[in-house]
C-alpha cells in the first residue's frame, strides 16, 4: 500500500498565529492564563496547552476580575468584548485576520442599513462570533439550500450574504446560487468569505482524489475544516476517515486498499500526521511520498498589545 502525503496540510497562518499569542502570554503574565472557547479547534493542542497552564473556559464568568483573557480563532461576538472591558479584563485577541475581515463586513454592510444571510454551521463558533457583530434581527442563518427556501426575510432589495471561513466550497457553492436565484440584487462580500487555507486544502484533497482509494483526515472532532475535507473525499467516491491521532486507525479500514491519501486540518500539527504515517508502516504500508501542492506563505502579525518595542 502506497501513502500519499497532501499538500498543503495541517497549521494555516491564522492557527500559528494563535497559538503563538498564548504562549507570548504565558511568558508575559505567567500562570494560569484562560482562554474563552478552545482557542483552535484541535484536542492534541488544547491539552498541551492546558499542562502549561492554560485554563479553557466558555464563559467570561469563570474568569476572575481583572485576569487576562485571550479570545480564541474563531472569532467573538462584541457583547462579550463589551463585559470584559467593563470587569477590567486585559484581553488578547487571537481572532484569525481572515475571521475579522468578515466582521467588518458584516459591520459595514449593519452600518449601510443592509439586512444579511450568514452561510455557515449552527453553534460553531466562528458564526456565533460573526452574527454576534451586529444586532438581533440583522442576520440570518442559513445552512443548506432548503434553508434558503424557507428564509423569510424583510428587505429582499437590500440584502447582503457572507459565509464562514471554514465551509466546503461545493456546498457554498450551491447555497449562493439558491440566494441569488430568490434574491437577485443580493450582495456577495468584496473577497470571497472561505479563507485560502480552506480553499487550499479542499483543493489538494481533489487533486488525489483520482489516485487514492481511502482517506485520512488528521484533525478533531468538531474542527469543521477537517469534516468538510473528509466530505470533500466522500464525494468522489473515496472511503475517508477523520481521526484524532493515529490511535483510532482502525486495521480493517485498510484491507484491499492500495493507495491512501493522508491530509490534515487547518489546526492540526504536523507530529499528528506523522504518527499516522509511523502506524500505517506497521501495517504494511510502504514510505509515504509528499504531493506537489500551493505553497503558503502567508503569515499575520500579532496583536499589538503582544508586538515588541
């Protein structure tokens, strides 16, 4: 059995950036640092990061007063800012830079009186973050077409759409053409909302789809770009597993299978991936070659509470 490695795979920008900010701030405030909400959406960082101290709250309320906080990747809604600021909290902001792109745009077209439809996934975060940017009312949530079908909105001419960052490209795809064909004069965001790490990585999984017969996707549960590149491999007829690490391979998934693909979501590390490729040696696989893939060179600079000089 061959192993084909994808490329690009694993941490984007926005996902080192963040978790260089908690470590910046335990070297500056020391222990113990609280995060709000998993700061990425990754099991193996989360609890490496909770033995250096970091503690992992949902709330504002289990954070003292006057502690450091830092809000996660994923983005905040600005009620939340506004009761730290008013219990005196210091507050990092880990927000992904393409994540607040969004909320500017969500905050430009509230200022513009323009009522929105959000594309995105019920509960994650990011979408409470970004529909928390505006008033109640403002923004609609749609997930799949049917959605769309049922969306009853009051200003149809002064309508305007953005989308979470981590969503598959096919299925954003359908869902925009079902808004613009109810909603002709609807406004699409400036740049499209999907960030290039999530572009990237969908596309790499479709560039193997025609030499792989099975799948891996390193990443955790509820990281939704992990899921949306196992469904992206599903679609193309391709048996595809997400796994957490290389303890949930499963043996019997590889029976008969002469070629797997392995890829990794945006907030998983590289280690990850090559436990994976250490566990496939053992049950026969040969040495695992690396795809020619987009380079990445993006990176983002860190807030400026955190910037030297």
């Amino acid at each position: 059995m061959k192993i084909l490695l994808a490329n690009p795979r694993g941490f984007c920008a926005g996902v080192d950036r963040a978790i260089t900010i908690v470590e910046k701030v335990l070297e500056r405030v020391g222990t113990p640092v609280y995060v709000r909400h998993e700061v990425v959406h990754n099991t193996f960082v989360v609890e490496r990061l909770k033995t250096q101290g970091v503690i992992f709250v949902e709330s504002l309320g289990a954070v003292p007063d006057g502690a450091a906080v830092i809000f996660s990747a994923h983005g905040t809604p600005k009620r939340v800012y506004e009761e730290a600021a008013r219990r005196g909290l210091t507050v990092f902001d880990a927000t992904c830079p393409l994540v607040t792109k969004v909320h500017t745009e969500v905050d430009r077209m509230a200022q513009a009186g323009i009522e929105m439809v959000m594309i995105g996934h019920a509960g994650h975060p990011e979408v409470e973050g970004t529909m928390g940017q505006c008033g109640e009312g403002r923004i609609h949530l749609v997930e799949t077409v049917a959605d769309v079908e049922r969306l009853q909105v009051q200003h149809p001419d002064r309508l305007g759409y953005v989308t979470q960052t981590t969503l598959s490209q096919d299925d954003a795809k359908q869902i925009i053409e079902a808004l613009i064909r109810r909603f002709p004069k609807i406004l699409a965001p400036k740049k499209e909302d999907i960030c290039y790490a999530t572009q990237n990585r969908q596309n790499a999984v479709r560039a193997l789809a025609g030499e792989v017969d099975i799948l891996v996707v390193v990443g955790s549960r509820n990281s939704s770009n992990s899921n949306r590149l196992r469904e992206t491999a599903e679609r193309r007829g391709i048996d595809a597993y997400r796994v957490d690490s290389a303890a949930e391979l499963s043996p019997e998934w590889f029976k008969d299978k002469r070629c797997v693909g392995i890829t990794a979501g945006a907030s998983a590390p590289e280690e990850l991936v090559r436990d994976v490729v250490a566990r496939l040696r053992t049950l026969g696989a040969g040495e695992a070659r690396e795809c020619e893939g987009v380079v990445e060179k993006v990176s983002f600079p860190l807030p400026r509470n955190l910037q030297d000089g």
